[in-house]
C-alpha cells in the first residue's frame, strides 16, 4: 500500500498554502533544482558540446519516455517526449489520418481542450481534401463513431468539469467502425490508472507540467502503438526523426521506431528537470493513487455539499465517471477563486463561470482539503468576493 | 569600440579548454545557472501558478524575441520565441506557401541544414497539390529563381562550409520572381550584422543555442514581416496563438500579431535560461563583432596554411563570403577532431571529412586561436590521430 503522508516530502510547497491547481501546474519536486544546477553547470559549463554523448542528452526524449511509459501501461521503446502537446497532436493526428487516406472526418467532442481543436483546424484546413473537424457534445461521442470516421481525437478527462471518457470502450468503438483513435491524457497521466495496451489506444498524447510535475511548459510526450511504429507518417520530419541524424543526408528516412516523432534538437534543460520531478512516483501504485485522489474529491465535494448551498457541482457525481478534480458553477466564479487565493487556498478559474480544484494525493492530505472547504464556506457566507476593493485589487494582479 | 577582453567574463569557461565549437553549443552565460535557480525555487516552487501572470512567464516568449530582434534588425513585435528551429521552419514555410496558393515549388540548396529540408519534404509531401522541393548547388540558387518559384528557403550561412548567401540580394531576386523568402540564420545571429528588415527578408527563423548561447535545446525563434502579420496562416494553430487563449473559443481565431506564430505553452524555464544568456550581448556592437570575427578566423586559415599542408581549406578563402566558421577538409577528420578534443581544443566534425571551427569574439582571444593552431599543428606532424589505441578509444566515447 502506497504510503501518501510519506510523499509529500517529494515536494517543495510553501508554507501556508494548500495547492489544489495541480490539474494546471504541479509543484516542485524536491530533486528538481538541484538537477537543473547539475546540467546547467557540471554538464553544459564543463563538458560543452561533448555532453550530448558524455551524459547522453542526445538519449533523453527515449529515457524520459520509457519512465512516463511505466505510468500510462505503454511498453518501454513506445513513448518519445518533447515539444509541446499542441505539436504531438498535430503529429499523432497528421499520421493518424495518412493512415485512413479514404475518410474524411476528424471526431472530437466540445469538451475537448481547445487547443486540440484548434491543432486539428490548422492541419484539415492545411491538409485540404475534403477533411472535416467534426465536434459532438461528449455523451454524443459514441453514437457518432460511424464508417466516415478516419479518427476519434478525444481527450480523457474534460479539463473543465473532469469528465471522464470510457477509453476502453470508445476506442473499441472506434476500431469497429474502422476508425484510429488518438488520446489526449493531459488530465490523465499522473492522474488515474491508465493502460494504452489495454485500452488498444493506437495514438497517445500528453503534457508533463500537471500531474506528472515536470514544470512550467515542460515538453510533452507521445505513445505510438507498436503496429503503427513501421508505418506512422512523421509530418514533421525533423532531423532528429531521421535514422541517421549525423549522416546529414539529404533525404529524409525515418527512424524504424518511436524516434521517428522526435523533431528537433531535445529540449535538454527541460528534460533533465522532467526527469527528476519523475522520481516523486517511485513505489507508487496507481490503483492506491485512485483510491486515495477518489477519497479526497468525495471528501470535499460532500464538505462543499453541505457548507455551500449556491455552489453547483458542475462534475460528475459518481466518482467513476471523473478523473482527479472537482468543479462547481458560480456566476461569481472568478471572483470566489481570487477570494480564495489570497487566503492560500490555490485553485483555478475556468472561464465563464467554473471554479476547479485537482486532487493529487502525493502531496495533499484530507486535512488540506476539509481546511481548503472551510475557507470556501468562509469566503461564500462572508460574501468575500464579492468586496469591491477586492475586485479592484484582483484587476491589477 | 567593443571591448572583447572584457566579454570573456561573461561566460564560465572550463580551464584549459579553448572553445570553437560555439557555432554548435554555445558556452554557459554566468547568469544562467542563477536565473535558472530563481525561476525553479521562486518562482515555479513559491508562486507555483501564480507565476503565469505574477512573473509574466506568459509574456516570455514576446520578451525574449524582442532581444533577439534587435540583434538581427527586427522591430519590437516582430520576433516570437519557442519550440524548435525545424518547427519553426516548418511554420514558416507553411505560410510562405499560403502566400502563394498558383505556384508549386520551394526552392533550397543542397548546402541547406538538413533538417530544413526534411521538414520541407515532410511538409510537401502531406500538402500533395503537386508540390515539389527543388535542391540546387548554393552557387546556382540565384539562377534558379524564376517565376515557378513559390518560396525560397535557405540558411544565410552553411553549417559545415561557413559560405555566406547575399540576403539582401537573394531576396531582391525572389520578389522579383514573385517568391517569398524564408531565411535560416541558424548561423547567423549573435555571429555577424543579420538586417531582416534592410534585407526585405519575408520570414526569417533560427536557433538560440550556437551564438546566442541560449544552452542546449534552446528555444527557437520566427520572424515575421509586417507586412504579413495579418494574413499569415499558422498551420501549429495552437492556443498559444489564439487571440484570447484564456477564452477557450472552440473556433481558432489567430492573434492579430506575431503571436499568432507561438503554439503550446511555452518552455518557461528554457525561455528564461535564453534571457538571461542574452544579457551577454549588452553593448556589443555587431559590425566590432563582424571585425573581431574576421581578425581570429583569418589569424587561424594563415597559422593553420603555415603549419598544416595536408589539410585543405573548404571554406571560402574570401573572410566576406564566411560566416563565423571555418572548416578544412581531410580523410581523417573524425579522427584528427578526436585527438584535438583529447588535447583540449574543441571544434566539431562533420560527415563525411570536415573539421568545422567557430569563432566567437565574445569569449575567444586572438592567443588561443594561435595555440588552438599549434595544438592541430602537434597532432597534424605527429599523426597523433592515427594512433591505433587512439582510435579504439574514440569509438567508446
């Protein structure tokens, strides 16, 4: 059984604060900044050029990848990291769809991050050819997986109201109607059991800076299913794709495995501090996470329930149905989080009307949250955000 | 007058070592371990999310692109920072080629970076329309600019040769054909005076990891010309390029200006590693630098023409016509790059012959050019790079 109140020391939080916006930024991991110093000094201020072999930097979209691998059920070898998630879903869709060359809709539902939209119009309206980015409401996502689907683009958990898609299911779905389906787990990796072999997942994607730590903007990272490795059309072909990056040949060959979704030169910094934040998951198991991160949302939305009567829940009920984070409904929701905030309670504002918490049990304990819902109750009885110095204030933060 | 006795100071150079390989890595700025420090420990790991706003992380890639601006002859606007020079230059030619929907060829030269023409490749071969990537000898790209020519794209100095396109008159000529010129200054930035504006330059884009000393995997940067702001088409429609990220729009409606080229979230730490190694251009003047430049690789062609017979010069003899770099050419010269290195001077090799030298007048002086040629000149007389156990030991490094 994973100890959680030993976990916590894996993380640097400030005094005073209880963090529940570890679903947008997780903190910082204790081994973080040293790693950082490490590279910077030792590896690039003293071994310069020659570190790209000497401490294998040229190695570390793979290795990075196979730890973040162990926590989605992907094989070691099946995940390259880099970039950001808008890229991999470019990607991951531009290969997904050169795999269907006789279909023509891209299906996604209005719950999904709209970055992952809006990468999906830039490719179809690039790409041409009758493409068509078609969005349903997300309880509408199975019954439209039909036989003019080419991909199923969903995201796991919605990142408003933490709703969760059956990823099993769907992707069953979609292999039926002879669809690939790619996954988004940004509110997914680090959040909930996972398993892309399971699930059949033939395209994952995710980002690094929320459940997995890794820091602002830190890269992302991309599963591709082993039957697609040989064939997966790389649309962004850059040299560290190539089977041979320092033969400089002019043509480009992809590599025979997952390093054909590299691009670019690696993000180093970036990376070594991924990777170190990436040790906060040592001996944990993924099931206890889920059961500890379901105990902390029941915990506050039954507190929420009774102390805030004009809150509504805008997430699912059924603990199941929901990833790692809880939202309610306010029309004053922006100025209730802002409330909250400089009382030390740290969540996040989702336009128009959403407050939403994140639930990560390597560093929250069930007494952070009934504390963060008494602060709650205290800024809605009070009517504390609803202070007109305080919107003043909240204006030039 | 710039004085470059003093400029040394700026970098942590590790003792006995004499740097030319700047044109690959540039060296550690002194202020870059400590940003990266504050970034982490205060501003990630106090302010945790609250350092989007509270630190401006979100404007970091406008503020660091104005920097390099103004070291390539860009206005203020005009630069945005991130991701990675290849897809940057796949950014760039996407749109270039939207500018010219009749026309179906890119033009580029068989001295380009391949990774440039990779992703040229990549990106015409998912476009189809019967798009071609046209390669020329570098000596024949004015010639072949005719009026079948949508884009040319070429990297202003050759990363192994150090040869010098004429910009200004490159570009001259593809407007005059009707083509929109793309500029790589991978090469070029921080190396010699780069004037996009003067030049006429359509897109120009480049690496902050060789002369700019951004550190390794630095962000890359994309200028775009006023002129196309406003109908540019970002094919990486990222939410980052959105005109109001925060509105999560289900529809991409890009930015009004250059950040409309940004795409995910931005590598914060990377981002702030790459300011703070820009501090060390404060009051550099660019023709000094140019000057400088041209008096250590001229120092270096005369000593090496003097004491080395066997190796041939490959760069243009003409200093006007070389970027920052020098190479020469010998069926050895992995092997003679090794023994150089195993001596503590550090240059480069590239496939299949060359041995490349860069020459950064920030942190080199004039004396260790003269010794880094003695050094070549010892392991040259002495064949010290033919030494058997040599050789085995290169292979395990």
């Amino acid at each position: 059984m994973t100890d959680f109140t030993a976990t916590a020391a894996r993380f640097c939080l400030p005094p005073g604060i209880i963090y529940l916006d570890g679903n947008s930024l997780g903190p910082l991991p204790v081994g973080a900044a040293a790693r950082a110093q490490d590279v910077i000094t030792r590896e690039w201020g003293e071994q310069l050029i020659r570190a790209w072999n000497g401490a294998d930097w040229i190695g570390l979209p793979r290795r990075v990848g196979d730890r973040i691998a162990a926590l989605i059920g992907a094989p070691a070898g099946s995940v390259t990291t880099g970039d950001t998630l808008s890229i991999k879903v470019f990607q991951a869709l531009a290969a997904a769809l050169a795999l269907r060359p006789d279909r023509r809709v891209v299906l996604s539902d209005t719950g999904n991050f709209p970055s992952d939209l809006y990468i999906a119009q830039g490719l179809v309206g690039a790409l041409g050819r009758g493409l068509e980015l078609r969005l349903v409401a997300p309880d509408q996502v199975a019954g439209a997986i039909d036989d003019t689907v080419a991909v199923t683009l969903l995201t796991q958990v919605d990142y408003r109201t933490g709703r969760l898609h059956d990823m099993a299911a769907l992707t069953a779905r979609a292999h039926a109607a002879g669809a690939v389906a790619i996954w988004d787990l940004a509110h997914s990796a680090g959040a909930l059991p996972v398993d892309v072999t399971a699930a059949g997942a033939d395209f994952a994607v995710g980002c690094t800076y929320k459940y997995l730590n890794g820091g602002p903007g830190a890269p992302a990272f991309l599963y591709l299913a082993e039957r697609h490795v040989a064939v997966a059309e790389p649309i962004l072909a850059g040299w560290m794709g190539h089977t041979a990056p320092f033969a400089f040949d002019l043509d480009y060959r992809p590599h025979g495995g997952i390093d054909r979704m590299r691009v670019g030169t690696p993000p180093v910094l970036a990376l070594a501090v991924l990777d170190a934040a990436l040790d906060a998951w040592d001996g944990v198991d993924m099931t206890d996470l889920r059961t500890a991160s379901i105990g902390l949302s029941e915990r506050f939305i039954a507190e929420v329930a009774a102390r805030c009567p004009d809150l509504i829940l805008a997430s699912p009920r059924d603990p199941a149905a929901r990833g790692s984070q809880v939202s309610f409904r306010h029309p004053q929701a922006y100025a209730i989080m802002q409330a909250m905030i400089a009382r030390g309670v740290i969540g996040d504002f989702r336009a128009p009307d959403l407050i939403r918490f994140g639930f990560a049990p390597l560093y929250l304990s069930e007494d952070q949250i009934v504390a963060a819902a008494a602060i709650l109750d205290a800024v809605m009885a009070g009517r504390l955000y609803d202070d007109p110095g305080y919107r003043q204030r909240a204006r030039v933060t």
